[in-house]
C-alpha cells in the first residue's frame, strides 16, 4: 500500500521539523502548504515558524507538530 502525501508529511512531523525544501527533496511534494492546511482541517495541530537563512537573508517556512504537555 503506498502512503499519501498527507501520511508522509505526517509520519515525518512526529519526528521533525519539516521545511518545503526539505518536503520537495525528501518526498517530490512540491506543494508543502497545501498538504499542512489539509492535515490541520483533519484536526492535526500543525505550527508554523519563519525562518531566517544566515547564508543569503531569504526567510522560509517551518511546520511543526504540536506536542501534547
């Protein structure tokens, strides 16, 4: 059975961090928003942080999962 995007992006998200570089190089998923928006309207709790590339000043999204306390 092959996975969706949505449960690859997920099953990553439990472990770390993803980034849309990284979602594009890992997973050929070239549309990294839109997989987030549809796990959050399936009631996943998904962050999102701006990052800040040292090497040239371009800032770019990081989603998260949010951990339960």
């Amino acid at each position: 059975m092959k996975l969706t995007q949505e449960q690859v992006i997920l099953n990553h998200l439990k472990y770390d961090p993803i980034t849309p570089l990284e979602a594009l190089n890992l997973y050929g998923c070239m549309r990294l928003a839109a997989v987030i928006h549809a796990l959050r309207n399936k009631g996943h709790g998904i962050t999102m942080f701006m990052v800040m590339d040292d090497k040239n000043g371009k800032h770019y999204a990081q989603y998260s999962l949010e951990r339960d306390l």
